[in-house]
C-alpha cells in the first residue's frame, strides 16, 4: 500500500513528460478544481482584462464544458463568475 503513491506519481510524472504544453496546462487546470485558498482569477481576449479575486474560497473546473467557475466579491456584493478556461488565468496570491 505504502508504494502506491509513489507509483502514482512517477506515472504521472511520465505521463505529463511526454504531453504537449498544451495538454500540460489542461493538467494544470484540472488541479486547480476544488483548491480552497485566495486566488486572482484573470479572463483575457485580445484588448478585453477582466480580474476577480475569489478569497478564501474554491476555483471549480469543469475541463468537459470548458469553463471554470467561482464565486468573486467586490465589497459588499458577492456573485457567481463563469470564464472560459481557454482564456483564463488563475493566480495564487496571500
């Protein structure tokens, strides 16, 4: 039992060695589904930047829809945010 886990993530380790980046990054995105914490979520096509600050809450992928969701707050107000993952970028901060 105690050397699954270490068998699991040198497959895993193999695995995204032999992917593209691009197929890396969707492996990244779906590490981030579930994650509490504080997070810049940050949405860009072309000229249009929109951020968000989730704090202390949860970033949800959903890699099959293509779209991450979460709630964000801007003072008082608290909403329900949808951003594609193809344009999205998601930023730990303290």
């Amino acid at each position: 039992m105690k050397y699954i886990v270490p068998l699991g993530l040198a497959l895993a380790g193999l695995l995204a060695g032999g992917c593209t980046e691009e197929q890396q990054n969707r492996l990244a995105r779906v590490g981030v589904t579930w994650l509490e914490g504080n997070y810049k979520v940050t949405y860009a096509d072309g000229e249009h930047v929109r951020s968000w600050t989730v704090l202390d809450g949860k970033v949800t992928s959903e890699p099959a829809k293509g779209y991450y969701y979460f709630w964000a707050r801007e003072g008082d107000r608290k909403y329900y945010v949808q951003t594609p993952i193809a344009r999205s970028y998601i930023e730990e901060i303290d």
